[in-house]
C-alpha cells in the first residue's frame, strides 16, 4: 500500500499564550515545538496498516526548516521517507492543503491520513480539503478503522454527538484520526538511529494562497478568581443558592 | 450579501424521521441578525430525506425562506455528496456566506465546501460581527488559551460556529417559505457515506451539547464511584464528562473525556469534582458560563477558573448537594 501521513508541528500543550509584537500571533520566543499530537494517531494507524499489508509510509509537512525536526520524529516511529515542503510561510489551512494536495496528486497514494486537528489554531481543516482538492472521498474525527485492500474500501467509525457514526469509503481516501484510534507506538532507540539515514526530500511550494487573514490575536479576558463558599458540606445550601439566584440555573 | 445558514437535522439518530438540531436554531439565528447588520439577506438550507416539511419552522428563528434539497438517497449522511448539494446551491442562489454549525457533521462538511468554492473558513468561531461591510470572526486558537479575530477575503466565505455559543433567539415570526432545489446526484457522489449509527448513552445529553455537564476526575478513586458523578448528573439532566487521567485508566469512555484531546464543552453549568484543573482540562471547559469545582486541595488550579468554590471531600459533598438539588428542584 501507498501510505501518506501529513504532520504538522505545534506549541506544546503547556504553552503559555503570549501575543507577539505583531499584535497578530503567538510570541515565539520560548516555545517548545512538538509533534501535533493527533498527528500521532495518524502515523501509528498508517504504520499498522504497513505492518499488515506491506507498503511505504511517507510523511509529509509544510513549514520552515524546523518541520524537518517532525518528520524525524515520525521515521523514528517507522516508516520509509519525509517530504519537506519547505516555506516560511505556510498561511492559512486553504494554503496548506493547496501545498499538500500539489505534493500528493500523482503519488498513487491509497490512503491519506492526518490528525483531526492542529493544537494550534485548532482549525481541524487540512484533511477535509486535501480530500477535496484531490476529489477523494474522506473521514474524520475516526475512532476505529478497517480497511480492506483487495475491495479497495475502508470501514470507520467517527465521532459524533451522542455516539457513532459508521462510514464507508472507497479507496483511495483521506482519513483524519482522533484519540482512541490507537495508541501510537513510542519511538525505539533503534528506531532512532535508523531514521537519521532515511531520506527527506525537500520540495519548494508555488502557487499557494491564504484566504483568510488575523486581524488581531489577544488573550482572552482574564476569569475572576470565585468565591470559595466552604469547606465541608455546610456550604452546600449557598451553592444551592447562588445556582438558583445569581448564576440562574436552577 | 447573502448569507446561507445550514441547518442540521438529527436524521440518522431519531427513528421517527428528521427533527432540527438546537445548532440549526443557532446558525439560522446569527445568519439573520448578520445579515440585518450588513443590509443583506438570509435564508436556510436543509438536506435530506423527508426534511421538506420541517422547513417552515425555521420562520421562527429569522428565515424568510428556506432552501429544501429532499432525495432519499440522503437519507444518510454522506460528505461528498452533501458537500456537493450544498456547494451547487450556494452558486445557483449566489450566496456570499456559509454558516455551519461547528458540530461533527458541520466540521466535516465545510472544510470540503469551503474547498469547493475556494473560499476561506473561518472554523469554531464564538462571535460575527459586521465590520466594513464584511464579517469579523472571533474564534478561539491554541485550545482557548487565546482569541482571534479573522477576516475571510476571498468572495465566498465560510463560517463554522461553535455549539451553545450563539443564541437560538426565541421563536416567533411566521412559517418561512420552502424552495426545492434539485441536485444531480450520482452514485460515483457517495464515495463516502453513512452506513450506520449507534447511540452512546441513551438518556443523557452529549457532552458537547449539554446546558449542564459534571465531570469527574482521578481523585474519585475509582470507576464505581462515578455513581456520585452520575446521581447529581441524573437530578441535573446533565451530561457527564471526565478528566483525560479517568479515561486513561479506563474507568470512562474516551467520548467522555472534556480537555485538549479530548471534547471542547460550553455549557452554562460545569461542575468539576475531584479534578485538579491541568491546563490540558481547562482548555476543554474554561469557557462554561459557571464553572463550580469540589476538590479537597485548597490549591488546586480548577479554583482559579470556578465561580463557585467548596474545598473539601466529594464523597461527602456531592451527595449532599445531589440532595439538596432534589429538593429545590422537587424531584424527591
Ligand atoms: C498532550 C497532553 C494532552 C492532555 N489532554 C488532556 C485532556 O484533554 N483532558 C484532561 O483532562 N487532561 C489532559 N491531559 C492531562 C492533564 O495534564 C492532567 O494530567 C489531567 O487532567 C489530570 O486529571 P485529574 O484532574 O482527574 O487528576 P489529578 O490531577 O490527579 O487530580 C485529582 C484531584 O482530585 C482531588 N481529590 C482527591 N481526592 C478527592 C476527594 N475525595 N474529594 C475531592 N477532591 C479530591 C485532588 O486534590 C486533585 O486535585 C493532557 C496531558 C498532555 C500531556
Ligand atoms: N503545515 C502542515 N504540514 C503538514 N500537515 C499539516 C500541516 N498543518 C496541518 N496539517 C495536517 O492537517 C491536520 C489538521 O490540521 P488543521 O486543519 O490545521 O487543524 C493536522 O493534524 C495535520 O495532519
């Protein structure tokens, strides 16, 4: 199988938020950068998928030099090579597919995968329309897969309100992954050593574009610290109270 | 300017045909006040099966019409072809914007409608605003630890809206007229569709849905003493959701996990007991109109983000308050 998993490289999740000077996005200055975290989910079900069927794994990611560093980290986990499309400017979610989707038009890929969502801007938007300029069918938010290779179809299960949702697709496809898909595997040290060897092109972009634009960034209005009400249950009753008078809830 | 609302039906999950999900109301809702604020028109699009005769009803929250795409064949959710219908009327009505909710379906569909019409999206956004003529979005990034605000140049644009955040508006007004429009579907359009669907927890409303959600967290010790969770959840009618060190034990459900990997909520009432508040959970949750926190640590961090505060032991507070609730709330 032609396998492809799109990585993205984020904040960590104990970022503290500032605004940089533009006024318009994060101060970078002390952040550490990490793996998007669903991108996890993406890469274990793609290797599994290998495991199985036999294949290549090929990851790819749009941004500035330091996007190699999660490239890296995913051949540690396994799989062949990287694409590296390099840009310093990515723009926005409509620009990353367009780049993506240039990269993996004629790849014969059977399957492309991607996290559910960025922790960054918390778009959960590349996958959907990678699948869409490519004109291939997709899934997302999905929590269980099958895919049967000689019917050339994939079987999920995606998260919806209240439950499940089983859906049907014809490969080739774009599935984005979600917590519970599996439990990415951790890099071995073996692992490690041998992705240092693996190949990662790097391709520069053309013709992308942003649609959208930020206009500001700014934090949001501190909460006030609350009233502590108590420290036994003798406070129940003005809780109670303040449900039914000030918060107006019950 | 012409906006276009899509109005979510809970097909596929009631038996007894298509109904309007509350987000439907939402969506419906603030494409008419931004269309009053930019002199522009809104209306509703509603696809289907046996979705026709609901249509009116969406008069009551600001749609003069509504837009009908009825066909059996979807009587199943399918991405492609639904974001075919949808795409084939935003251009044979000329419309400029696209509301979606920000529910599971309206997350799927507008990243691939948007790519469609090759207009920009704007997703999970909490206000519109016009603004010189155009619309300013404000969407939370970095799991809610900041704010932005985004304008969409391209021509056609498009807008997910997060659940519970925009008001429904209050139904009143006449039945709105209901205009068919036929898409050409074909087979080779369902390359991904909806074979089947399973409920969760019948009963209880879903996390990202609920008015009211109390989660519990590692200090509960063990699965079987979710059952106090669950008893001040019952007298609520809420919903019932969990820190992501519960689910990792596997005393919950991964669906039931509110923080950063897990389910964004913003419910008018969240109740945290016996979680700590780690900066992944309250990603999930700070932006819930009230926010009460029962936690024995006077330090813990859930107290800098709750209204309403008690420090002491779950196992004695919860069924107190479970109590008293039924009370108030004549439910004994
Ligand atoms: C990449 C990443 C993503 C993450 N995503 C999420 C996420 O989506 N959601 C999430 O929740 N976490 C997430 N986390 C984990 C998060 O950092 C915390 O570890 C987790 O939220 C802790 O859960 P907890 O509050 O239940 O447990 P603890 O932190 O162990 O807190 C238990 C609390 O219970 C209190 N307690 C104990 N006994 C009692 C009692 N009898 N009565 C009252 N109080 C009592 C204690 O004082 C303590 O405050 C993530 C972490 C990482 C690294
Ligand atoms: N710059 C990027 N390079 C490669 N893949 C990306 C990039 N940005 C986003 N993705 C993929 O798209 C998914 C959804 O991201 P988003 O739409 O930004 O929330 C991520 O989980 C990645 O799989």
């Amino acid at each position: 199988m032609k396998l492809f998993v799109c990585v993205n490289q984020v904040p960590d999740t104990e970022t503290k938020v500032k605004v940089g000077q533009d006024g318009k996005t994060i101060d970078r200055s002390e952040i550490n950068l990490i793996l998007n975290p669903y991108d996890e989910f993406a890469i274990e079900a793609a290797l599994q998928l290998k495991d199985k069927n036999s294949g290549e794994v090929t990851y790819v990611s749009v941004g500035g030099d330091s996007h190699k560093e999660v490239i890296r980290k995913a051949l540690a986990m396994g799989g062949d090579k990287g694409i590296h499309i390099k840009t310093d400017n990515a723009g926005d979610s409509y620009s990353v597919a367009m780049m993506l989707a240039a990269a993996l038009k004629d790849t014969g890929a059977d399957i492309i995968f991607f996290g559910k969502q960025s922790i960054d801007y918390d778009d959960s938007a590349v996958g959907t329309m990678v699948a869409e300029m490519l004109g291939l069918p997709s899934a997302s938010v999905v929590v269980k897969l099958d895919v049967d290779v000689s019917s050339k179809k994939a079987v999920c299960e995606r998260e919806i309100e209240g439950g499940k949702e089983t859906v049907e697709l014809t490969l080739p496809c774009v599935i984005t992954a979600q917590k519970g898909l599996n439990d990415p595997r951790y890099p071995s040290l073996k692992g490690i050593m041998a992705a240092k060897s693996k190949p990662i092109q790097e391709i520069t972009p053309s013709g992308a574009e942003s649609l959208t634009e930020v206009v500001a960034m700014r934090k949001p209005p501190a909460k006030q610290p609350g009233k502590i009400l108590g420290t036994d249950k003798s406070a129940v009753p003005e809780l109670v109270k303040l449900l039914h008078e000030e918060a107006k809830i019950i | 300017m012409k906006i276009i609302a899509f109005a979510e039906t809970s097909h596929g999950l009631q038996e007894a045909g298509s109904k309007f999900k509350k987000v439907a109301f939402e969506a419906a809702h603030a494409a008419s006040r931004l269309a009053g604020e930019l002199g522009g028109e809104a209306e509703a699009l509603v696809i289907g099966k046996g979705v026709e005769s609901i249509g009116p009803e969406l008069g009551g929250y600001g749609m003069k019409k509504v837009r009908v795409v009825e066909d059996e064949k979807l009587s199943q959710y399918s991405a492609t072809a639904y974001a075919k219908a949808i795409a084939f009327v935003v251009e044979s009505v000329s419309a400029d914007v696209v509301i979606f909710p920000a529910s599971a379906m309206g997350k799927d569909l507008a990243p691939r409608v948007a790519a469609k019409l090759k207009a920009g999206l704007a997703a999970d956004c909490i206000a519109l605003k016009a603004e010189g003529g155009s619309v300013l979005a404000t969407r939370p990034v970095y799991a809610g630890k900041g704010l932005i605000d985004v304008k969409i140049n391209s021509p056609k644009k498009v807008f997910t809206l997060r659940p519970n955040v925009f008001s429904p508006g209050a139904p009143n007004g006449s039945p709105a007229s209901v205009e068919k429009i036929a898409v050409d579907l074909k087979d080779s359009d369902f390359t991904s569709r909806v074979t089947g669907v399973s409920v969760a927890k019948a009963g209880r409303p879903d996390l990202t849905e609920a008015n009211i959600i109390v989660s519990g967290g590692r200090g509960l010790g063990g699965p079987e003493n979710f059952n106090i969770v669950e008893g001040l959840a019952d007298v609520l009618g809420a919903a019932v959701g969990a820190s992501r060190a519960v689910v990792d034990a596997g005393w919950r459900p991964h669906d039931d996990q509110v923080g950063q990997t897990g389910k964004t909520v913003s419910p008018s009432l969240y109740v945290a007991v016996a979680i700590s508040g780690a900066i992944q959970h309250l990603a999930g949750m700070s932006s819930s109109k009230y926010i009460v926190a029962i936690n024995k640590d006077k330090d813990a961090p859930i107290f800098q983000v709750a209204d309403y505060g008690i420090v002491g032991d779950a196992f004695e507070i919860v069924p107190e308050l479970t109590s008293q609730l039924k009370k108030a709330l004549g439910r004994e």
